[in-house]
C-alpha cells in the first residue's frame, strides 16, 4: 500500500487586543488516505478546540465531509484530498484557525485485477482486468510448458500498451501464460498471472468454392463459372507467402486428378468437362510458418448443356394387361412427374385417357386403339421438359395360353385366339422365351404352331407366342400373350400373405417374402372359384392388386405368385381367401328395459356383419325431441335414471363401434318416451353464528336438487319469542346471505325462499325461527413484523383482529432514529412485505396498517418497531496469489464500526466441499506455503459491529495460487 503523504497548511488568527504568549498552534493527522482506513488528527498548543471541519476537494472544487476529530474514509471520499479546518481558542481565549490538507488523494482498496490470454491468427494477446481500472502498463514476462507443470522463460517486455507475443512454428505444442505488472487506476502496482492456454496447435488452412453470385454449389453444368476463395486460415498467411494453386479434373470422384490449365482463381466450366470431376488444390506458408494443402470439395459429374428426354411404353400391348411408361433425360429428373395419357380410336383425335399415374391397363372397350402418354418434369439442370411416347396399338384379337403356371417340362401349351372380326387370311405364330435374369427375349427355334411342349430349356423361364394376322376388316395384328411360366420340380421358400378386408367393392394385395433371399422377379395371378375346384382366371400382371368387383360376394378368390430368386428355378406360391362378404350393412342402437325414473337401463349395438369393438358409447336428451345435449359422465352401456333433470325429457343412446369386417360406425336409438321424475318436497334452514356482526346463510335443501340461479330469498325478523301471526317484520335484504348489524341483540330472523328444482317443480320454503340474536363484545387488535432487520433482507407486517377483518389491509412502512418520535412514512413502501435499503441503515423500522374490521369500522395499528436496521460489514484482501507471498485481509463497517477484535479466518476453495478454512490461518496475514498452487483463496473474518450484530462478511477470492 502507497504511504501516505500529508501537507499541513496552517494559519492562525486571534482577536484584536488579544495579548499572551506566542505558543504556535499545530496539527498533524495520521492514518492511511484508503477507503475504509480512519484518520485522526492531533493538536497541540490550544486552549480548547470549538469545531472540526473536514473538507474533500480537487482543484477549486470543494464540498463540506465531516466534523469530527476522527474519520472513517468511504467511497463518497474516492479520488479527494482532504481538508481540516479547526476552530479553536488559545491559553488567553483568543480565537484561531488551523488549517490542514493531505498531499495525496483517498484511494479505493486495492482490487487485484485479472489477466485473460487469447489467441489471435498468429499473435497470443493478453488482456488485463481491474476493478480500479488500469493507469500504465510496466512489463510483460512470457513463459511456455508442454505439460502445465514445468514453465520456461521465453520473452519479457517493458509496456505501454496491452501485451502480445507472436507465434511461430517452434512455439507449437506448448501452453503459455502471461505475467504482467502494471500500475491500476488508484495507482497501486500489482502483479498477476494468467491461466494457462490450451496447448498452440496448427489451424489447417481451407478454401471455399461458390458461382458467380457468391452462393453455395450444388450442381455443376457447362458453362458455369466457379470462384475459389482467397485461403482461410486462423493463423494467418501474408501474399508476401504467394500460395500455388489450380483447377484439377477427373473422370472419377477419387482421380487421379489432371490439372486445368490457364485458370487461376476463376474457372469457365468448358464442354470438354462434361462428365468430368472437379476440385481446386493449392499450398501456402501460413503466418506461423507452417506449410498449408488445401484442397476443396468434389463437385460433379459436370452435367452437359441442356438436351430433351425421352418416353417409352412397355408391357404386352392386349387388354387386361399393364402399359408401364418411363422416361429418361441425360440430364437426370430428380422431381416427380406428371403422366398425361391420350388414346386415338380408328386414327381419329388425340383425347384424354385415364391412366394411373405412369400406368394404364386396357379394358376391353380399347380394342384398336392407339394410346400414347406424355411426360412433364422439370430436369437436373432446372429446364421445364416435356417429353411424348411412340403411339401403341391395343388389338382386337386376343390370345391366350391353355396353361400359364406352373408349366412343367413335355407340358403341351396351346395358343387359343379370338378375333371379333375373324381372321381373313393366313396366321402366324412364333413362340418366344423370356429370361428373367437377362431381362431378354429370344425366339424358339421351330417353334412356329399353335402349340408348344415345353423342355428344360425353358425351366426358370418364361415363355409366350405372337400371333400375326389379317382380319376380315382388313385390319393386320399382332397379339401377344401372356407370359407362362415354366418351373422345375422343386419347390421354393416363398411365403405369400394376402391382405385387405375380404369384402365387395374393397382391394386385395399380397405381400410375397422369401426364405431363400430377395426375389428378383415376380407375376401375379388372380382366379376365383365357387367350390374351391374349378379356378377361373381373373387377372394377371406384375402387380397384385385386385379391386373385389359387385359379383365377388360368396367367390373364394386365390393368388398364384411365380417368382425368381436367388437360387436356381422359377418358383411358385398360392394363397387363398375364404368366401369374399358382401358390400358393408348397417349397424343399429336400441335401449332395452324401462324408460321410467329409477330403473336402469341399458344400450345395445347391433350389426348383420357382427360387433368387434365398441369404441365409445353416450346418452343425450331432449325436451321436444329435436334439439339434443349430450348427458355428462354417462359413458357406460347402462344408464340409472336418477337424475332429475331428466322430468319431462325423452332420451337416447348412441355409440361409435367396429364390426367383423373391419368398418366404423356411429349408430344411435330411437327416442324413447318422456321421463316423468315425482316430485320430493324441499326446506329451507338457516346457518351461522347468531351474533351481531356475524353472517347468516339461508340454505334450501330439496330431494330433486335446485336448478342454480332460479332462487329469491326475502329475509323477516321479529322481538316476539312467541312467533305470533303478524309479528314478523320484512328486513329489506333479499340474497342468501347476510351480516348481522349492530342493535339486533334478542331479535328473531327467518328466511323465505322460492325456486325451481331440477325435476322443474316450483316451490316456496320458510325456514324456522333462528335467535335470539347475541350482542357482540369489545374486539382486540394487534401487528406485528417478522424477519431479520438487515438491508436487502425481508420484513413481513401481520395483523389480528378478534372482531374479524374484511377484505386487506393496507400496509405502510414508516422508519426512525427513535422508538417514540420522529417516525417518518417510507415512500413507496406499500404491501406486506418490505426489504430496507442502504438509506435505512441504523435506523428503526415499523409497519402501519388501515383495514376495515369485522364492524365496519376503520382501524389504524402499528407494530412495535424492528431493531436498528444492520448495514453489512465488508471485507477485503491484498497481495499476490503466489508460492511464497504474503495476503493480507482488511475487515470493516462503514456504517456501525467494529464494536470489538477481529478473528480472521483465511478459506481456500475445495472442488468437492467448497470453502473450507484453511487450518491454523486465523491471523489478518497469511503467508502462501506451496501446497496451496491452483487454490483460490479469501478472507472471511468475524467480528461484532459497534450495534451488537454479529458480523461475518467475506472478501474476494484471489488466484489460482502460483508457484
């Protein structure tokens, strides 16, 4: 801590005449110019001394502190010289005046500051922290360790500014830290040390690559232009360091990797890059002196300029089969398309089809039409793309196979054709064989009748004939069949499960699993039988879907699946529905049992196609048989009918439910009769204290309940204990509840009251007599405030009041110097609670409540007063966190003095128990032994403040210690 200076400017003036011997006046004052410390003066040759007048000023600014002989320095003092102007008479009682200033000015404590390291392209910056800000830098000491523990000296400095140490490559892999002295802004001197860094490691450089607009790539097409950036580094590269750098391409997206030439940092995407890959790569020495390889992402294939797709029909051109359309585009369709089939009759004009999406299946009424199907999408390079098929003709004729699956090798297949118009000439066939694992056809040699015995060449194969003619219209066709399949004897592990509700009007599909791995290739064939004997085909195709037509009721339909697998041989499976229902029948609801209030009843759900599940059941009511409500609670089959609201009133039961064949319904009953619920007569009670004062209740009681709100109460009372007629006198008050006034002591209430029960039925009830009416006695009140007396702590204000209180209190807080006089109103201190602040500091403190008591009458109450409001004493420390230094810890309160000794107490932080004391530390220095390294350490001292109030205030941590 600096010395403190003191310069005393002394002047001494006595009266006129004065006479006595010339024994000059003097004065001198000792303490520390620190905020917290006191400073007294002493004078010497004076009689007596009239007033103490303590100034704080800097330069002509000035303004009147204290006026006694000792003081204690607070913030108010900070950045001031101090002032003593005395008063006093000499032996002779001549008049005089001393004066005195300080040469230097009242610091705050000293705050030890902080120092924080960070990294910064290629420089490690250190910034320094302090309460008491900082005045100048002195110097800067750098050390460096690989492991945190051992630190070598690599750099000092003298400063006039923040320190910075600049990286180079023989600095990587070490931790740093800083030490740094400097002068704060209350012009002490410290010294602190910062954490450690993390370990200095290399920032790889990188490189970002975007078009023309600046924005990300997601595609790459001819005629781009790319732009890498300039390279980014976090530590730094200069272009005194000029980086080598360049476009590469190549045919694959791992390389190898051709360079461009004649790029630099931009690059037009020539056509001979179509189909190509492209990066950027380069090197440079970065500001650390690493040498740095960037490389950029991998962009491509680099996709050609626009070119237009392409449709094609595939399947076999007959009815009930599938014509499938697909589309390509070199330049890729990564979004849907949109499908528009057409068909032309007799070479007529294109018009609409109805297709499925990218599907259309000939009926039978397509015969000699030609159908074509446009393609709309929108292409990888963003290009609005419509595309058209090549026409198909759908024929008259027809061909069909004897026997289509299984086919077993010497199996004879025969080609059946029909024609609508006849055949007028010569007919041709020619039979085919499909191999599904090529996905090819070939014709079989000499296969060339109308029909075909099957050999082992055909195993696992398909086969199929085309039939060519001229029909009596003149009309040349070409049919062709439907695949048949050929299968070896053995036998696979396909599992086929048929899914979807067996019923008219719904869709059947299956799901075909293999235990012998994944299927390659599978077909699907519908038949339908009304014995399970004889099997007629239905339909056939590569998809299984089957919508159950109007006739299907009572039909067993069976699926034949073949299918290619891993494993050698075309397989087969079958799966078979039982008899297929008819369409869906309603369900119905009824109510068994009487309808009559009292009885249970019940509600029943039916359905032809029986009940599966009942998902949720409810009764409504009504009075004219239209308008319904809903009945709440009554969620059950049976329904007690209990309630009196139901009088009058016709009800009705419904449900939400599922039947055997899958269907959901809402059914509900017919309305039943009107309830008729018997009256039950009611009575009338009253309920309360029968006191002045005190609050009476009119409670109707009535065995259908009471419909709320439909009430009216009139209130009478009489002084005749006899209730003779005529007596009784009207009181004028009309709700169900009231308070009994001052001066009906002895008096008699009774209460009339008419309304409506939930049954409807309107009655009228008298209650008894209630009295006498008992007089009320004198009440008792009192407040009081709980809570600890201390700023920033609560106070809560409670008051009781044996004559009752209405409605809140009106809380006011009022603070004192004195418990009788001088009480003064705390402005916005309203509400029951209340925290006192600096400005009630060792002052008395009392609540003030207003209510309205149980009487009506207005009352005032006051609680006793708090103690004196405690202000926290403070505690401080000083000193460097370091192996071998001495801290020293600093107690006070500004406000209430220190009433008696101190018991220092030094604490270090503990990551498991927090703060603990520091064994044997209990004096106001503590001297750092070297096990404490990486420990924060504080002081918390105990003392009495000059009040009486046990005082335990705790300083700012410092550290981590340090060797």
């Amino acid at each position: 801590m600096p010395g403190l200076g003191l310069g005393l400017g002394l002047s001494t003036r006595r009266a006129l005449g004065g006479v006595g011997p010339e024994v000059p006046p003097s004065a001198s004052i000792s303490g520390s110019l620190v905020v917290g410390e006191t400073l007294t003066v002493i004078v010497a040759g004076v009689a007596s001394i009239v007033s103490y007048l303590w100034e704080r000023f800097y330069e002509d600014y000035s303004e009147v502190a204290y006026s006694t002989a000792s003081i204690v320095l607070d913030a108010a003092d900070m950045g001031y010289n101090m002032r003593l102007t005395i008063q006093y008479l000499d032996s002779e009682g001549n008049p005089g005046t001393l004066t005195i200033e300080t040469e230097d000015y009242v610091r705050n404590i000293n705050f030890l500051g902080f120092v924080v390291v960070v990294k910064t392209a290629n420089f490690l910056d250190g910034f320094l922290f302090d309460i008491n800000g900082i005045n100048r830098y002195k110097t800067a000491i750098w050390e460096r360790s690989l492991t945190g523990e051992i630190w070598q000296f690599v750099s000092s400095s003298t400063l006039n500014q923040p320190p910075r140490y600049t990286l180079s490559t023989s600095d990587l892999g070490y931790r740093y830290r800083l030490t740094a002295t400097y002068v704060d802004g209350q012009g002490y001197e410290d010294t602190i040390t910062s954490e450690p860094t993390g370990t200095v490691n290399n920032t790889p450089g990188s490189i970002n690559i975007t078009d023309g607009g600046g924005g990300n790539i997601t595609t790459v097409t001819v005629g781009d232009q790319l732009y890498a950036s300039i390279p980014i580094d976090a530590d730094g590269w200069s272009f005194s360091d000029t980086p080598v750098y360049g476009w590469q391409f190549a045919s694959f997206p791992a390389g190898p990797w051709t360079a461009i030439a004649g790029y630099g940092f931009a690059l037009n995407v020539e056509p001979s890059l179509a189909g190509k890959y492209i990066r950027f790569q380069g090197s440079f020495v970065d500001n650390i002196g690493t040498s740095e390889l960037f490389t950029s992402e991998v962009f491509g294939p680099v996709i050609p300029p626009n070119s237009p797709g392409s449709v094609t029909i595939s399947g076999n051109y007959r009815v009930g089969s599938t014509l499938t359309a697909s589309a390509t585009d070199i330049n890729g369709i990564p979004g849907p398309i949109n499908w528009v089939w057409e068909v032309s009759t007799n070479n007529g004009p294109w018009l609409a089809a109805d297709g499925f999406g990218n599907e259309y299946y000939p009926s039978f009424s397509d015969r000699g039409s030609r159908f074509r199907v446009t393609a709309f999408y929108v292409d990888g390079l963003g290009a609005n793309e419509t595309a058209t098929s090549d026409p198909v003709l759908i024929p008259y004729g027809e061909v069909n196979l004897s026997v289509e699956y299984p086919i077993f090798p010497g199996d004879v297949v025969e080609a059946i054709v029909t024609t609508p118009n006849g055949i007028g000439g010569p007919i041709t066939f020619q039979w085919w064989r499909f191999d599904f694992s090529l996905g090819a056809s070939q014709p079989i040699s000499g296969a060339t009748g109308q029909s075909y015995t099957a050999t082992s060449a055909d195993v696992d194969k398909s086969i199929f004939v085309v039939v060519t003619y001229t029909d009596n219209l003149g009309r040349q066709e070409s049919l062709y069949s439907k695949l048949g399949g050929v299968a070896s004897p053995t036998i696979g592990g396909g599992i086929l499960t048929i899914n979807g509700q067996r019923r008219v009007g719904e869709y059947l599909s299956a799901t075909l699993s293999n235990t012998d791995g994944p299927v390659d290739t599978a077909f699907f064939d519908w038949q339908r039988s009304l014995d399970g004997l004889a099997w007629v085909a239905v339909s056939s195709g590569p998809s299984s879907l089957l919508l159950l037509p109007s006739d299907a009721s009572g039909y067993q339909y069976r699926l034949v699946a073949g299918y290619l697998d891993q494993s050698p041989g075309f397989k087969t499976v079958f799966a078979t529905t039982g008899a297929i229902a008819p369409a869906d029948q309603p369900g119905s609801a009824s109510i068994q049992g009487a309808v009559s209030y009292g009885n249970t009843v019940e509600g029943v759900v039916s359905d032809p196609n029986g009940v599966a599940s009942v998902q949720s059941r409810y009764w409504q009511r009504s009075l004219d048989g239209v308008s319904w409500l809903t009945i709440a609670g009554e969620t059950a089959a049976q329904y007690l009918l209990d309630d009196n609201f139901l009088n009058g009133q016709r009800i009705r039961f419904g449900a939400t439910y599922t039947d055997n064949l899958g269907n959901t319904s809402t059914v509900l009953s017919p309305a039943s009769a009107a309830i008729i619920v018997p009256d039950q007569p009611g009575s009338l009670v009253i309920q309360g204290t029968l006191a002045e004062y005190q609050d009476l209740s009119a409670v109707i009681i009535d065995g259908n309940n009471i419909e709320g709100g439909s009430e009216s109460y009139t209130w009478q009372y009489t002084y005749d204990s006899s209730f003779a007629p005529g007596s009784w006198l009207a009181l004028g008050l009309t709700a169900n509840t009231i308070t009994v006034q001052p001066g009906y002591s002895g008096v008699y209430f009774r209460a009339i009251a008419s309304y409506t029960d939930l049954a409807g039925y309107v009655a009228t009830v008298t209650s008894a007599p209630a009295g006498p009416i008992v007089a009320a006695g004198a009440s008792t009140r009192a407040a009081s405030v709980d809570g600890i007396a201390q700023v920033g702590q609560a106070l809560s204000a409670s008051a009781v009041d044996t004559g009752g209180i209405q409605g809140s209190i009106l809380w006011r807080w009022q603070v004192s110097d004195s418990a009788d006089i001088g009480w003064q109103t705390i402005a916005n201190s309203t509400g029951q609670v209340f925290a006192p602040t600096i400005a009630q500091g060792d002052r008395l403190i009392r609540a003030y409540g207003l209510y309205l008591d149980g009487q009506g009458v207005f009352r005032e109450i006051y609680s006793p007063p708090t103690n004196y409001v405690n202000v926290l004493g403070a505690a401080g420390i000083s000193g460097q966190a370091k192996v071998g230094q001495i801290l020293q810890g600093s107690a006070g309160d500004s406000y209430n003095g220190i009433g008696g000794p101190v018991a220092g107490q030094f604490e270090e932080y503990d990551d498991n128990a927090g703060w603990v004391a520091i064994a044997g530390a209990t004096a106001y220095t503590y001297l750092i032994p070297a096990s404490k390294v990486g420990k924060l350490i504080r002081y918390a001292p105990y003392f009495v403040d000059g009040r009486g109030y046990d005082e335990f205030p705790v300083s700012p941590a410092v550290g981590p210690v340090v060797a």
